[in-house]
C-alpha cells in the first residue's frame, strides 16, 4: 500500500509555500513562515501524507525542509532541473508555482528518491565552503573585467575590488580551518585526506561540507555522486564515445584542479596519467580518469580511517 500514501509536492518561495498532494489533487498554499509551517503539518497530518518533496530553490526551500524533517517527515530535496526536464516528458509546458508543486508531486510518486539526510555539524561548513566558492567567483569575474580595462580610474576599482575580495577569502578560510579544528570527527577525517600528496585544504574543506556520503559507498556509487563516473553511448550499431554527467558540480570543479596537482607532484597519479597518455588517451580524458582515481582512494581512506600510502594500485 505503499505506493498509494500519498506524496506531497512543495513549491517554494520567500513568503508562499504552493502545496499539491497526489494523488488526490488537492492543492492549497500556506505562509512560508512558522504559521504556515504549523497549518502545513496540520493537514498533512489529516491526509496521512509521509513523503514530502520541494525543490532546491536557492535557500527558500531550507527552513520548510527542516521543520518537515524534525516532524518526521520522510522529506525529498529534488534538482530542479531533473523536475524541469520530468515536467517537460509529462507535457506539462506551463509553469506556475501552482503547477510546478504539481508536478514536484508527480515526480516523488513516479521516481525512486532518496530521503533528505540532515548533518547538523556540517551545515555552517557548507555556508562558509560555499561562500567562500562564491567569492572566488567573483574574483575572478572581476580579474577577467580588469584584462580589458583602459581607464585608470577603473583599473584602481578593480585592484580594490580584488584585494577586498581575496581578504574576504582569507577570513573564511580561518573560519573554516577554526570550524574543523573544533569537531573531533571533521578534525580526523580531514586529517587522513590530507595526507595524500597534491590534495590541499580547499579540496578537502569542500569534501568534508559537501560529500558527507564520502567513505559510506562503494567506488562505483562515489564516482557515480561526484559525476566523474563515464557513462555508455551505444545504440545498434553505433559506438559513441562515453562520457560523464551528472553530480555534484562544486565537487567536480574543485577535484578537477586538485587532480591537475596531483597529476603532477604525486608519482602514483603521475605514473597514472602518463601510462593514459601514452595509450592515447586526450588529456581531459586522463586528467578526470585522474579526478576518479582521487576520490576512490579517499572513500577507501576514511572508510577504513587509514592514511594515504604510495601503492601502485590504490584502492
């Protein structure tokens, strides 16, 4: 009778949560303040609805999802894009907040998910990982501006807007390395990262806030989470190039300029790419067998909490 419980499709925003209970067609919105929360849990209570999905939407779906999940609900953080592209095979081509809790709805009750796993402790890591990715960005959107610059006023603009930018960086980071120091398990996991030659702090400051599953899956299911997991292109005849897609970009991103370190001042990873290259192998190809290489040999690392070792075949 599982499959007949009814699953609750949220639309989030800053003042109004959009609400669609499938399959029963119900639909109703409240205030996305604790009121709203309060009348939410009332009714769903009332229809004997577990499952709740909303989406990832900036920060909005946040509170909700945690109220929801201290209630005990079974709640579902959905990419929007996958809800996009659900929406789109459906043939539902509106969109309205209306419609889009609709078809959250659809999507939970079709789709195998994954209940939301709240890790208090790693929460502020994250904000400040992320925060601190954000400032990179802008960094360098503003070094990118400042190439092309010919008056000198704004060429001075841009040097201050750096230098604060790369200040700003800096405090974060002691508020990241002083968050990790103060909880004895983040301390020792980061710890036996560290210890592999050509992974620095930020790569993993990011694994730590970011990839919690880290240590808890099997090689194929981690590689698969970050995204560096090749996937088949076949079909009859034809015999397309694999390629990856998917994960978790933030992870993917950072990796990939630890893998191009690694690749050179680790002699395990170094031997590694160059055997690729010369089988003939693009470099992109070896630099993200590289990047695979790296986090199932950490996954191995801190699930069997030992530090890194130069073998030739890790893990």
């Amino acid at each position: 009778m599982a499959q007949l419980s009814p699953k609750v499709g949220i639309d989030c925003s800053d003042g109004r949560l959009d609400v669609h209970i499938y399959p029963l067609d119900l639909g109703f919105c409240v205030a996305n303040d604790a009121d709203g929360w309060r009348e939410l849990d009332h009714r769903l209570a009332e229809l004997q609805a577990h499952v709740v999905a909303v989406e990832a939407s900036g920060g909005c779906e946040r509170d909700i999802a945690r109220f929801l999940t201290a209630q005990g609900y079974s709640v579902r953080q959905l990419d929007p894009f996958r809800v996009r592209q659900f929406a789109k095979a459906a043939g539902k081509l509106a969109k309205n907040d209306r419609i889009d809790a609709e078809i959250i709805a659809l999507f939970v009750a079709t789709l195998p998910t994954r209940p939301l796993v709240r890790h208090k402790h790693l929460e502020r890591l994250a904000e400040l990982v992320t925060a601190r990715a954000q400032l990179l960005d802008m960094v360098t959107a503003s070094q990118n501006q400042a190439r092309r610059r010919e008056d000198k006023m704004l060429c001075r603009l841009d040097a201050r807007r750096e230098k604060a930018l790369q200040a700003d960086i800096k405090l974060i980071d002691t508020r990241i390395a002083d968050c990790i120091e103060a909880t004895p398990e983040l301390k020792a996991k980061n710890q036996i990262m560290r210890s592999m030659k050509g992974l620095g702090p930020v790569l993993a400051h990011t694994l730590l806030a970011l990839l919690p599953e880290l240590g808890q899956l099997t090689r194929k299911q981690i590689a698969a989470l970050v995204g560096v997991a090749p996937f088949d292109d076949q079909s009859g005849k034809r015999l397309g190039m694999r390629y990856i897609q998917g994960g978790r970009p933030a992870i993917r991103s950072t990796l990939f300029m630890a893998a191009l370190v690694a690749a050179t001042h680790n002699p395990i990873f170094k031997t590694f790419r160059e055997r690729l290259r010369q089988a003939g192998k693009k470099p992109k190809v070896a630099i993200v067998a590289v990047m695979r290489k790296m986090i199932v040999a950490l996954n191995a690392m801190l699930r069997d909490s030992a530090q890194w070792r130069n073998l030739t075949d890790v893990a």
